[in-house]
C-alpha cells in the first residue's frame, strides 16, 4: 500500500504524563481504535483497528500525541520505495516513530534516513494488537532523532502484557550514560560480519573503529563461526512461521474475500494469491514448502538456532557490546533482495539482542550497529546516548 494517514490525538488521557507533548508516527502494523490498520497490504484494504494495541495504550496514558501512520512494506516485511519509515511523516517530522522489525526494518529505515534506530530485546515490548508475521524474532522498534528520545517511549512502552501470553516476563532496565566509561568497556567486532564488506562501507566502517579508539574504548575482534547461519536460520524458521501466522488472513476473520470461489478452501486460497504482493506470497510459499515437505530441514534450522543462542550468550563475556557494519538498504522486491538487505541485521532478530542503528557523524557516510546481550536494552541506550553527546561536544 502506498497511503500515508496523518490522523491527531488531541485529547491524549494522560496529558501531564511522561510523553507530554511527543508527537509519534505509528507504522501501519500497529493497531489504533478506529484508525485505518491496512498493514501496507491490500488483503487488508478498508480494515480498522477495533482497539488499541498495548504499545498504543501505554503511549496514550503517558500523554503522548499520536500525530499519524507512515507507509509500510506489506506485513513490516522488508523495506522498499516510499514504504520506508521515517518519512514523510515519520521520525525527521515527528519526535518519534514506531514500526515493526522483523529482519532489520526499524534499523534500516534508520540507516536510509540518518536517524537512531532501535529494536529491543525481544519479549521486552508486548505484541498486543500488532500486525506480526515472524512472532519469535519481531519486535516493535523505535525510530528517533536522538537515543535519548528512543529510551524515553522504551521506558513506556516496555514491560510485561497480561494478553501477550508468549511474552516472556522482562523488564526494562535504565543504565546511567555516567556508567560508561571507555577505558573499562569492551567492544567487541564480529570478524565474520566484517569478511563481508568492500570498497568504501569497508573503509569507512575501520574509519569508524579507529575514532571509537581514540574515544577511548577497547576494540576487541572476536569470532562467531557460525554469523552466517543466523540468515539461513531466518530465512527457514522465519518463512515457517509467517506460512502459520498469515493463515488469520484467510478473509473469513481479517482481509478481503476474492469472488467466485465454490468452497471454504478455494476462497481462502484465490483471497491470498489475489491481494498478498509478490514478496509476502514467495515468503509464505517457502514457509509452505519446509512446514510440510521438509520440515526435517526446519527442525534441523531450530537446532542451529539453539546454538547461535548460547554462542551470542558467551560472546558477552568477553565484550560489554558489539559493534556491527551496517549499510543503506536496497529495494526488497524479492526473497534475495530482502536477506541481501538484512544481512548485517537479522542476527539481533534470530537471537533476541536489542541492537541499535548509529547514524554516520557525517552526511553522506556509513554508520554502524551496537548490540548487547539478551535483556540489556539499557546498556545500548546508554553507549548510544554517550556517543551522541560526544559528538555534539559535549562532556560525554
């Protein structure tokens, strides 16, 4: 879909809360009663939000100004053309905005419109009344103009949802910018992900690496064999479970109905060959193939993304955060286009680590990623926030 809804809240139920004041773009994914919550899809075409979701509630009894809906690819899936968040009314005109991130979306959106881009653990931010795809590996993230704005909705909207029942019981911890001292913080630079640049986002990125060291902080290469996987494993797992997830878009409970159908069976399948685009369908057919002619290859994918979880968790002790390339993204318009994409991304999804998106300290460079363990929400916060006072000159 292509449309861009600029609704107001001008009443906001807690209007000397937290938020006061804030005005938040909101993806499309997200439900707001009585808004229009299309998903970018046109199987979604005419629907609204008959309620809030929890993230939008939160925001509402905090005093924030819901100022209105950005595009978004179909489903959160991707990110291409105009549905890229951030504009036009996103974070540049706004204060904040929220989107999903389910291979990397909240941070590549922020890397194609230099904003601070952020996705939490995952299972710290309720998925209440949120359009999902790839529940195991998606989370609401953040787009901002600075991290602290992006600490300040995290705090609201984080925490523990009674109609989330896969939430997992985390909270949101806040860590001191005064608490980052470089001389005592590690960072560590994934080998594996770094094999994979050339050219000028290679150069740049040691470029960056070096004015880390000069700020101070400890740089520390480590390595991850198996950083490769986590897109294999995305790619696997992730297909599976929207194949399952999308089957609520059977256009008898959500989305439009294609005439002529003569059973239950054929109206469910001509409705989701008719309005799902391109890339959603091919994700959903892969998803279709290993759920039920290979699933031998998905169990052995759930197994290689069993150990990606305890080698990330032994990589944190050996560094306080890592530091990863990131790079502008190209169109999504395919399933390879999309993990060319997200191939400095998907890692935080596959494993559940908050990873934040630092824009370039100057126009028309490369920024890079900030990861931490799984729960540490508060430490990337933090070292964003130390980064972006010293390089407004401040006394970080």
């Amino acid at each position: 879909m292509d449309s861009v809804f600029s609704y107001q809240n001008p009443d906001p139920s807690g209007s000397d809360g937290t938020l006061s004041g804030l005005k938040i773009a909101v993806q499309p994914t997200i439900g707001i009663a009585g808004w229009p919550a299309v998903a970018g899809s046109e199987a979604l075409a005419g629907y609204s939000s008959p309620d809030d979701a929890t993230v939008i509630e939160r925001l509402k009894q905090n005093g924030a100004v819901l100022a209105g809906m950005t595009h978004a690819n179909e489903l959160g899936l991707g990110i291409n053309g105009k549905s890229t968040a951030g504009s036009p009314t996103g974070a540049k005109t706004t204060d904040a905005e929220l989107l999903l991130d389910l291979a990397g979306e909240a941070r590549l959106s922020a890397a194609r419109n230099n904003l601070w881009g952020f996705k939490p653990s995952w299972g710290l931010v309720p998925r209440s009344g949120i359009a999902g795809l790839v529940p195991s590996m998606e989370a609401c993230g953040i787009l901002a103009n600075d991290p602290g704005t992006i600490g300040t909705v995290l705090k609201v909207i984080a925490g523990p949802d009674e109609r989330d029942f896969s939430q997992p019981q985390l909270e949101y911890r806040e860590v001191s910018i005064e608490s980052i001292k470089p001389e005592q913080f590690t960072l560590g630079i994934i080998e594996e992900a770094t094999t994979l640049l050339s050219g000028d986002t290679r150069d740049a990125f040691h470029q960056q690496m070096s004015e880390l060291k000069k700020a101070g902080f400890q740089i520390r290469t480590l390595s991850w064999p198996g950083y490769g996987l986590c897109l294999v494993v995305h790619r696997l797992v992730g297909s599976v479970e929207a194949s399952s997830a999308a089957g609520r878009y059977d256009s008898v409970r959500f989305g439009r109905r294609a005439p002529g159908a003569k059973n239950w069976n054929e109206m469910y399948l001509q409705s989701r060959g008719a309005f799902f685009g391109t890339l959603v369908k091919s994700y959903l057919i892969q998803g279709a193939y290993f759920q039920f002619e290979r699933y031998d290859a998905y169990e052995n994918a759930c197994r290689i993304r069993a150990r990606l979880l305890k080698v990330a968790a032994r990589l944190f002790t050996q560094t306080d955060a890592l530091v990863l390339p990131a790079q502008k993204p190209v169109d999504a318009g395919t399933l390879d286009r999309l993990y060319e994409q997200c191939k400095f991304t998907a890692y935080a999804n596959v494993v559940g680590l908050p990873a934040m998106y630092v824009p370039p300290a100057s126009a028309g460079n490369h920024g890079f990623e900030l990861a931490a363990a799984q729960g540490a929400c508060g430490r990337v916060i933090a070292l964003g926030e130390y980064l972006h006072r010293l390089r407004a000159g401040g006394k970080a």
